[in-house]
C-alpha cells in the first residue's frame, strides 16, 4: 500500500489514494510470494553467507537444491519488470553460482596443497638419507645404547595438522575438514588411517 495525503487534513495514511487506487508496476514488483522470500533467505545463508564468512565447506553441495534455487532466481528475473530488482536479482543468482564455485575452488585447493605436502615428504626423505643404511662400526658400537620412543599419527591427522594446524585444547579435529582430506587421500590411493 501507498501512504497518501489528505487534501482537506494535509495528513499522511497508510489508505490507497482516492485519485489513484491502482498500485503501480514497481509496487507490484515489490510483492513476492513467501516462496520466494524464503528462496532468497535460503541462499543468503547457505550459499552467499557462507562463502562470505569463508565456510566453504558448510555451502551445501546438493546439486538439486541448487538448481531448484538457480530456476527459482531465474524464473523471477523474468517476471520482474524494474530494472534495479532485475540487477539485485541477477547479483543473487551470481552470489548462489560464485559461492558453489568457491566451494570447488577450496576443495581443490585444498587437494593441492595435500599434494605439495606428499612430495615435500618425498624431497625429504630423500634428501635425509632415509632410503640408506648404515652397518655398526668405528665410533658407533660403544656399548651405550639409546632408547627413543616414536608415534606415528595416521596419515588423515598428519595431513590435517600440516595444512591446518593443531586445533585449539578442548576443540578436537573439525569432521567436515577430516572428511575432505579423507576424499583426497583416497583419490590418491592412500589409506587415511594406517
């Protein structure tokens, strides 16, 4: 509705005016069913939300969900007249793309950086000598012996803690992190757990 002023009165109501009731089209444009509200809220969070806060992985990567939202957007830039809701209309759909782009563009970056991490391991084991062996003689059978005790995590969590850190005291490993590196582990034939 359309606020108007009263002749006599000089007053302002929220009334349609008496001269001119029939709404006009930016008005019109202005209404959209609760589907499409709903439609908009989704991607803000899911989508665009997300990718602004850089939890790449919480976009959601159903390609269903995302195509229902895609023809939903489109269906209403064809049906909006004004041209300044077409532009908002066109930048909401370019958010709910970029934001599934982003999401890929972690995860590959993602899957890069586990590779770097695999060859660097690679460089240096060759550069340490670990592949040579030496026999006892000369200086070292002293008759001292040295007792050390190694751990070795599984590969899943090494990898975890080069690309991302230890996670704070109390907090623990982040799943959706785990399941991502556990995918691209995999992929390259490496079991995450042994």
């Amino acid at each position: 509705m359309s606020a108007s002023k009263s002749l006599m009165t000089n007053v302002k109501t929220a009334a349609k005016s008496m001269v001119n009731p029939v709404s006009t089209a930016a008005q019109q444009d202005l209404q959209f069913s609760m589907n499409t509200l709903n439609i908009l809220n989704t991607i803000s969070t899911d989508y665009t939300g997300n990718m602004n806060m850089r939890k790449y992985l919480n976009i959601p990567d159903d390609q269903g969900a995302y195509l229902a939202l895609n023809d939903a957007v489109i269906t209403e830039l064809l049906r909006i007249k004004n041209t300044t809701l077409k532009t908002l209309f066109k930048i909401t759909n370019d958010g709910l793309i970029g934001s599934l782009h982003s999401r890929e563009l972690n995860q590959q970056n993602t899957d890069l950086q586990l590779r770097v991490a695999m060859l660097q391991k690679k460089n240096d084991d060759i550069l340490s000598g670990k592949n040579t062996h030496s026999a006892i003689g000369g200086d070292s059978a002293s008759g001292q012996f040295e007792l050390k005790k190694t751990f070795k995590l599984a590969p899943l969590y090494s990898y975890y803690i080069y690309l991302y850190g230890l996670p704070a005291f109390g907090v623990g490993f982040d799943p959706a992190k785990l399941t991502l590196l556990s995918t691209i582990l995999k992929k390259y034939g490496i079991d995450p757990f042994k």
